[in-house]
C-alpha cells in the first residue's frame, strides 16, 4: 500500500498532467464529467476521488479520528 507522502505525490503530478492537458486543448464539463472511452480524462475523476479519499482516511487513522 503506498504512503500517504507517495499518494500525495501521485496526485500533483496528476493535478499538473490536467493542467498541461486543459491548457492545450480546453476542457469542457462534459468531458470532464463523461470523457469518452479511450480518452486522457478517461477514468481520471474517479481515479483521483479515490487517492483522495485514500488520504483522507490515512489522516483519520494519524490523528485517532474518523468520518
């Protein structure tokens, strides 16, 4: 299982792949929301939302709380 420190790591460079993509080609919400198969945004939301949630608990288990 990774770090929460290499999770986090992942995440910027995704964050930053994002950004290098959308200001190359612009994104519209309907791609972002449902990219097409096969696309760079493809899988990307939800891969991020559960990196983030992954962190998120990580945190909670660090400082003895829950969600």
């Amino acid at each position: 299982m990774s770090s929460k420190a290499e999770l986090i790591k992942e995440m910027l460079e995704m964050q930053k792949k994002f950004a290098d993509y959308e200001h190359k080609n612009g994104v519209d919400p309907q791609e972002y929301f449902t990219p097409e198969p096969g696309s760079e945004l493809d899988g990307y939301r939800q891969k991020y939302m559960e990196m983030a949630m992954k962190v998120v608990d990580m945190a909670h288990k660090e400082a003895g709380s829950h969600r």
